[in-house]
C-alpha cells in the first residue's frame, strides 16, 4: 500500500467525520446517516492501516476518531437490574461452563496431588520432622489443638468476613496473573495444593483424618471449587497469549480478559457463601454429618448452576464477554 497516496484518497472523508462529530447532536437525518457510514469506512481504513502500512501517528489519529464516532453511534448505556440478572443467570455461569475444560483437570490434578503430599507426609516421621518440632506437631493436631481451634479462634462474622476477603484475593490474582504465561497462577494453585496436602498428612499422621475432613469440607468443596475455576480460567488467559487461535491476540486476550473480569465477581459471590459455611456452620456444634452434608448441598447447587443455568446460555451463544453492543468494534483484518 501507498500510504501516501491513501490518505491524500481518504483524508476529506476523515476531515467530514470529524466535522460531524463535532456538530454533535446538532444533526439532520441525512448527516446522522453519513456519519454512520463514514464511522464505517474509517473503520475499516483503520484496519488495512493497521495490517499493511502502520504509521503510529495516522493510526492513533483515526483510533481516536473511531472511538468518538463508535460512541457517538452506540450512545452511552447505562448499567441496570436487568444487567445484574442477566450476569448471575447467565454471563458468569455460561464462562464457567465453558471453561470447564480448564478447571475440572486443575481440581482433578490439585485434588490427585494433595493426596498424594498427605500421604508421603503421614506415612514419613522424618518429613513430619522437618516440617515442625514434635511438640508443635502436636499442639497442631491434638483434640482442641490449632487445627480444631482455628474455626472458632474469631467471632463467626468477622471470621468468615476475614476468610472471604483472603479468598477474593487469591482467585483474582489467579484470574489476573494468568497474562504471565501461567506461571503465577500454578504457584498459587500449588501453595494452596500443598497447604491442603500438610493439614491432610499431620492430621492423618495423628489418627484424626477424619476430624480434619470433618472441618474442611463443609466450606472447602465450594471454597476449592472457585479456586480451582479460577485457576482453571487464568490458565486459559495465559495459553490464550501463547496461542490465540484464529484471532488476533489483541482480540482473543480482549476478550478472555473481560471475561476473567466477570468472573472475579461472580467467584466473589460464591467464595462470600463459602465464608459463611465456614465462618457460621464449620465451627458450629452441629453433627459432622450435618455439616459435611451442609458443604456437600452447596456444591451440588453450584453444579447445577453451572451446567443447568450456564449449559444452557452457553448453547445459546454467551460466552461470558459483553454483549456485542458493549464491546469495542471487531475491525476486520487482511488475510
């Protein structure tokens, strides 16, 4: 292409645009109708500028002018009930249904490894040595030790206030730090895998397996499960850098991103309900069938609303992203 040339073609339509853009409302139907269609065509110089002869300086100039002229189309939306509902029914579980794929290996895995660390540690004294003197070790997995204690060492509120926020964190970090190529987000994921693998190796060391899983399940199925669609979904962010797939990588990142947006704040509801498992019905003197059973229904329900609720969005076509109105124009690009 001769750039050039190009826009000595084009310029007058640029410099019509902008004029319009400034008339701002001020516009009769036939200037509405030019504008659209000139937003089009720049639209679309933008792209073979972009993909055959890039100069920054004339392609920040019609970036701007496309971006003014898209939001002076589209109008200005603003955010309502009908968009929180449609969000909890179908945007964040229809991107946890499709992420599946990414999460369920990542629990399979974690869930595999963690196992495997309990039992070396259980079945190993001098790896039980290293992690702590013997004394300690017992003040950790004695009746009333640490472990047991750890539930009930705040006020439920506060507690479950304290281990929801923790929580957030850890999952919008896995979701954020995903961009880095992964390597984040497995650090994370086997931090909270080795964690488990301890508590599950002392306290089986100890003869009081049972006890331990007796206080980790009844949160720690929903609590682990948004950690693991967390993990799962910033795996997913950061493969999507290393291999795009048929889109641009500006466009496939764009919109894994605003997905793995979306679904910090939908795993912020569910780790808020996990925080409240563990900070009210953990520590509770309710039978360790009724809790394990309390964790258990609120697995089952997420389940549910995953691949009821979120199957069937997915199906229909949602992706998790914005709407297609919501989003920055896709511009085509040369083959």
């Amino acid at each position: 292409m001769d750039l050039d040339v190009f826009v000595t073609t084009h310029r007058t339509e640029w410099d019509r645009l902008d004029h319009l853009l400034h008339r701002g409302r001020n516009l009769t139907g036939a200037e509405a109708d030019e504008l659209v269609a000139l937003y089009q065509r720049t639209a679309t110089h933008l792209s073979l500028i972009r993909s055959s002869a890039p100069d920054p300086l004339l392609t920040a100039r019609l970036t701007q002018l496309v971006a003014r002229a898209r939001s002076t189309v589209t109008g200005t939306r603003r955010a309502s009930w009908r968009d929180a509902v449609r969000f909890l029914t179908a945007g964040f579980p229809a991107a946890v249904y499709r992420s599946r794929h990414w999460w369920i290996p990542t629990a399979v895995l974690s869930t595999l490894l963690a196992a495997v660390i309990g039992w070396w540690i259980g079945a190993h004294p001098d790896v039980q040595a290293a992690i702590a003197a013997p004394e300690d070790l017992r003040s950790l997995t004695r009746p009333g030790g640490e472990y047991e204690t750890y539930y009930s060492s705040h006020p439920a509120a506060s507690f479950a206030a304290q281990v929801w926020t923790n929580n957030a964190q850890a999952a919008a970090m896995c979701l954020v730090l995903g961009a880095f190529l992964c390597i984040p987000v497995i650090w994370i994921l086997f931090v909270n895998v080795l964690n488990l693998g301890v508590g599950i190796g002392l306290m089986s060391s100890a003869g009081r397996l049972d006890t331990f899983l007796g206080l980790v399940l009844p949160h720690g199925l929903l609590e682990l499960t948004a950690v693991f669609v967390a993990a799962g979904t910033g795996l997913r962010l950061g493969w999507t850098v290393i291999d795009p797939g048929p889109r641009t990588r500006r466009s496939a990142l764009a919109e894994q991103g605003r997905a793995a947006l979306g679904m910090a704040i939908g795993l912020a509801l569910v780790l808020f309900v996990s925080g409240v498992i563990e900070g009210f019905v953990t520590p509770s003197g309710l039978p360790t069938w009724a809790r394990i059973a309390i964790g258990i229904g609120a697995e089952l329900v997420f389940l549910a609303y995953v691949y009821v609720l979120g199957g069937r969005a997915a199906r229909a076509g949602d992706t998790g992203d914005l709407e297609a109105a919501e989003r920055s124009a896709e511009l085509p690009s040369a083959a």
